[in-house]
C-alpha cells in the first residue's frame, strides 16, 4: 500500500470511529505513554475518582509522583477534577471520558509514538497473563475454566480487520460499569486484542 493510499484509508470519511471513545490528540497520547500514567488511568476507570494520596496507595508510589502526573493528564485534558467530591484538602480526579489511540500516523515523530503506545499496552498485557499463569493453580476451578486465551489465523482485508476492532471496543465498553453497578462475583479481569498482519520472513 502506498503512502496516498494508506493515507485516504486512514482518514478517509468511510473510516468510522470507535463508539463512544474519542480520538486521542498528540498531546494527549504524549501524556498517557507512559507507565505510571496509564497505571493511574487504568485505576481511574476501574475504581472511578480518586485523590493522589488514594492512587499512591493503590499504586505503591509517593503522593508527590502521582500529583504530578495526575497534573499531568490534567493539563492534557485526559482527567478533570471532580468538583462533587472535592474540598478543601484533597482534589478528586477523574476520567473525562474513554479515548482510543489512533494507529493512522503517516510521520516518523508520530509512528515512533504510537508504537510507544503499542508497547506499553503489550508489556501490561503480558504482565497480566504471567501472573494468571504462575497463580492458576491457586484460582478457584471457575475461574480457570472461565480464563480464555487463543490466537486464531484468518484472511481479512484491512478495512475487514479494523471494524473487527471497533466491534471488539465497542463490545468491551458495553461490559464497563461503575463498582456499585457490578454483580457479586465480579473481579478486574484483563481483556486484551491482538490482530495483527502475518508477516513472512521476507516481509511480505
């Protein structure tokens, strides 16, 4: 595909996006690429607002490092305070709604962020599955049972594969609920997708 091509596909006004997720700026993508911020997004989305002092509990680092980060993500317009559980002493953050990193760049700068974005999301990815494995034998047989992994190859055009991305996205917001709208039972379980062109030895 050349580059006029892959660009028209990219950009072109076929090309949907993903539901309710918005397009990450530059900016923004340059806040969140990186460990202890995605960390800090991650707890934002899973246990909802949150102050620096909870988060530097929940993430055993200083209430300093996740103030300045928490900073910012703010100034990049990624969290907002949440002015119903602020005071005086503490500030309250939260998501200011579900964003997707855009996988489109057609310059070096951009290219190199993004896949910064890919690499951070593989090695959380990966974490996960380790300590699945390595604790598996302590899990309660449901658990084990329900844990599915799997790698599936198939032929699918490139427009194909990316609405294949928006359903599984969309899919997986529909399952996002708030602590007190969870059931009983529910524990953080670690939804990953991988699907990616087979590539040949020779590249092709």
């Amino acid at each position: 595909m050349d580059d006029e091509t892959q660009n028209k596909f990219a950009n072109g006004p076929d090309r949907e996006e993903p539901g309710p997720h918005a397009r990450a700026t530059p900016e923004q993508m340059r806040a969140m690429v990186h460990p202890i911020r995605m960390r800090i997004m991650d707890a934002l989305r899973t246990d909802g607002p949150s102050t620096a002092t909870r988060l530097a509990v929940r993430l055993g680092e200083s209430s300093g490092s996740t103030s300045y980060h928490l900073r910012v993500l703010a100034e990049a317009g990624v969290i907002e305070e949440d002015p119903e559980r602020g005071n005086a002493r503490d500030r309250w953050w939260r998501r200011v709604g579900p964003v997707f990193f855009p996988t489109d760049a057609t310059t070096p700068e951009a290219r190199a962020l993004e896949l910064s974005a890919r690499t951070l999301h593989l090695e959380r990815d990966d974490e996960a599955v380790r300590r699945f494995l390595l604790a598996s034998d302590t899990l309660p047989s449901e658990w084990n049972a329900a844990a599915f992994t799997g790698s599936f190859a198939t032929f699918l055009t490139a427009d194909e594969l990316y609405r294949f991305g928006l359903e599984f996205m969309a899919k997986v917001e529909g399952l996002q609920r708030s602590p007190e709208e969870r059931p009983e039972g529910a524990r953080r379980v670690m939804v990953s997708l991988r699907a990616v062109p087979w590539l040949e030895d020779d590249g092709a």
